[in-house]
C-alpha cells in the first residue's frame, strides 16, 4: 500500500509537471487547425546571453509580408542616422526678375520625402489627418515671399531623384489602385494618393457629398451615390479604370449615416505634386502660363540643374519619427523609400555581412513586403533584431514598432493577455501569410528577439495571428 501510495503521488507530481518548452509551443501550433498543417518557423534568443531558447523551421525561407519592414527600416536607420532629414525644393535656373517673373520652368524637386501628407508627426495615433497638400501650400507662401508673380513657363514635378521605376517587382496589377499599393516615387505628395471621402446628402434621394483631399482636380469623378433612409446600410462602390483617372462611384449611404473612405492611389505622382503648387500659386494671385509638366528619369544619372536658384525649401521630420509611421502602420510607400535612400541590395549586403546574415538567407525584392516574391528566414530575422538591440539607435529603433494591445498593427492584438504591453514588435500579413518580429521583456530573462512566421494556413486569418500571439506569450511561462 505504501508503495502504491509513492507511485500515485509521483504520477500527479508528473502530470502537473510543466512541458518543456518546444513541447510547449508544439501544442500551441497543433491544437489550432488553421496552423497544424501550415509551415511555420519560429526563432527565440535572449539577448543578455545570446542563448536561443527555441526554434522551429528557423533556418527555412519564409514569405514574410510587412514584416520586411524591419530590414528596410534598420538599413535607413544604420546608413543615414536618426537625425537625417529629406529635403524638398523649389528651383528655377534664375530668381525672380524685377516684375516678380520666372523666366523659365519652376521646378518642384523631389527629395524622397514621405512626410509631405497631411499625417501628424511625430506619430500620434489619434491624430486626425490634416490638409493633404499643407506642405505644398508652404512652399507657395515662401516663393510669394521671395517675389514671385509669375511664372512664364512650366510648374514642373521633378522625381528625377531615382530612375522611374514607381513598381516594385512581385506586385499585383491591381495593387496599385489603392494606398497600400502607391507607387514609388522621390516627390511624394500624400502617401500619393487622394482620400475620397463619401457623405449622406441632406435629404433622402439627393447624392452623395463627396470630399477630396487634397483638394485638387486630379481624378474625374462620376458620383452614382445616393442618400438613402435613414439606417439603411452603406454600400459603396468604387471602380477605376486601370491607366485612367476616373473614379466611377455606385451605391448607397444611409441619411445620418457614417462616412465611407477610399485612399486612391494616382499613378503619377510628380503629376499630383505639380499640380498642387501650381493651384496654391493660382490661389495667391501668381500666373502660371505654361501649366504643369513631369520630369521622369528613365536611366542614366539624375541630372542636375546646374545653376539653378533655390527658391523654397522644405525639410522633413527627422528619420527617426519617420519610421515610426513605417513600423507602426506598416507604410508600404514610406518602406520603399527607406530602402531606396539606404541605398538598396548593396548597402543591404554589407549590412548582412556585420550583422552575420548570409547571403542565403534572405531574398529581398522589395523594401515593403507586399511581393510574394521576398522571402527570409527567422534566424536572419533575429539576428537584425540582436544587432538592432545592441546598435547606438536602439531606443529610437523600439520606439518605432508596435505596442501590443496599444498601438499601431498591434493595437487590437494580444487582447486577454495582461501582459500585452511587454511585446514590441512588427506584424505582416497577406492572404495565407502572418508574421510578427521583435521584442520580448521577459520578467527573468530579460529581452528576448523573436520571430516567428506562418505561410500557407488556410482558414481565418484572426485565427492564424492568435496562435502567434499565443507562442509569443508561452515564453512569459519559461
């Protein structure tokens, strides 16, 4: 009986015992249908040791949707410093004559600067957003200033800064319609889009109100919305011709009712940005003869206006509070533009090699992660995330990803769990994909980087982000 008592007492100690942690993460992945049969790779180092605590598939490629952003914004980060602000100007090749004449072509200069929009900086993420062109409307006070009356020739958008590749490879054609898929330029105006905003008319049958911002004629629009009674549901539909600027809207809006959005990406954004000079010069009584022209680069070197006058200028934010919007609202545009002014697959390259990344182990193609064609692993991603953490611009580098429960991609996850607020990290997702990388404050351990990503699940995407915000959490348990 003793002996039988011994053996009972050992078997509830055994089944209260707590699995190991792989055995641990391993019923996390199982016991929800939507990953057990997905490729999953997970990563886990705690940084004061630089011990791995666990992985999975770690050294498998992955496609890793937005979680690329970490690489576009750590090579910004390293190469150009918090401090590094873009500049926009406004030259011409001679000042205003006696009379307040621009002889020749006035011409906006892209610096690839992606705060010219009308979000708040630093980042606040109940900020309204403001005067789309508000920036543009700045640089026409500081030429009426300087004297400008007008201009005899040409309010020219110059993105002259990279050669005109506005899509990057592995897009989709119809990605392009709309602000998560704007395309790539160095003179940037709103994200490159404009914000249609659809209001119930005041009575029922009347159309739809339709607000613009900017505030340009830039798309033609067919307005088929109508006020419908009071409750009735929005529906709302836009069509656009692919290679136009027509915007055709069908649907309903209930009276009283709340108001639908769209952000329209334009596919020419130099165009946009000469344009909004060009009508807030108009505006302050300025004469511009020769309307508004772009000046793309094809190839070759950008060409430098030799000699020309600088008549308006404007800076950025600094880099630092940029990329915070890249990270925290995963800002496909403005990721592009970091990896572009930190200099591309080069300086990527010679980043991987100090951060001990090989060069197998990422397939960079893009600087946003909406190509499918990108791929890394979780090990390349912790080892940026190690480097990052011990790097001179650690703090503004965890400053500008994601709270949990709090802000940003993260704000509505990790919901139930108390201790949300102990992860910083960057999300991605496209159809079929999820990823989440950064950090960990684990009460004993320390920091911890993790990545963690799942391609190829099928079914709900809520579903496949909780098991990753599950396994994030189990670490808090070892």
């Amino acid at each position: 009986m003793r002996l039988l008592g011994l053996l009972l007492i050992a078997s509830t100690m055994f089944a209260a015992r707590k699995p190991k942690l792989p055995v641990a993460m391993e019923n996390v992945v199982q016991n929800e249908p939507v990953t057990a049969r997905a490729h999953l790779g997970m990563r886990v180092v705690e940084l004061k040791s630089g011990k791995v605590l666990y992985e999975r598939n770690a050294r498998n490629w992955f496609v890793p949707a937005s979680n690329t952003k970490l690489y576009s914004t750590a090579l910004a980060l390293m190469k150009l410093g918090a401090m590094h602000r873009f500049k926009t100007q406004v030259v011409a090749a001679e000042g205003p004559d006696a009379e307040g004449r621009i002889v020749g072509d006035l011409r906006l200069v892209g610096g690839a600067d992606p705060s010219l929009s009308g979000r708040a900086y630093p980042y606040d993420r109940t900020a309204e957003w403001g005067a789309g062109a508000a920036a543009i409307e700045q640089l026409a006070d500081a030429l009426v200033a300087k004297g400008v009356k007008r201009v005899e020739g040409t309010v020219v958008g110059d993105d002259t800064r990279y050669a005109w590749d506005p899509v990057p490879l592995g897009w989709g054609a119809g990605d392009g319609l709309f602000e998560y898929g704007a395309p790539v330029s160095a003179l940037l105006l709103n994200d490159n889009t404009v914000r249609v905003l659809v209001r119930p008319g005041r009575e029922v049958g009347e159309p739809a109100e339709l607000l613009v911002n900017p505030e340009l004629e830039y798309f033609s629009i067919q307005n088929r919305v109508t006020t419908g009674e009071a409750g009735t549901r929005t529906r709302v539909r836009f069509e656009r011709p692919v290679g136009t600027r027509e915007i055709w809207l069908e649907g309903s809006i209930g009276l009283g009712g709340a108001e639908n959005e769209q952000m329209l990406a334009v596919e020419d954004p130099a165009r946009l940005a000469a344009l909004a000079l060009e009508t807030a010069l108009v505006r302050r009584g300025v004469n511009v003869r020769g309307g508004i022209g772009v000046k793309h680069r094809y190839g070759g070197e950008q060409e430098v206006c030799e000699g020309c006058v600088v008549l308006a200028e404007r800076e950025s934010p600094p880099l630092g509070q940029l990329i915070q919007v890249v990270n925290k609202e995963s800002q496909n545009l403005h990721a592009e533009i970091m990896r572009r002014e930190g200099g591309g697959k080069e300086a990527m390259t010679e980043l991987f090699k100090v951060m001990g990344i090989g060069e197998e182990d990422t397939y960079l193609v893009d600087g946003s992660g909406l190509s499918r064609l990108t791929l890394v692993c979780p090990e390349a991603s912790t080892k940026l995330l190690e480097y990052m953490w011990k790097s001179s611009e650690r703090e503004v580098w965890v400053s500008s990803l994601p709270i949990g429960a709090e802000d940003g991609t993260l704000r509505n996850r990790f919901k139930g769990f108390s201790e949300a607020g102990r992860v910083r990290a960057k999300t991605g997702s496209l159809t079929h994909v999820a990823a989440l990388g950064g950090y960990l404050e684990h009460p004993k351990r320390g920091t911890l980087a993790f990545s963690v990503m799942v391609n190829n699940y099928n079914g709900e995407t809520a579903k496949a982000r909780a098991v990753l915000d599950k396994m994030v959490m189990t670490l808090l348990e070892y």
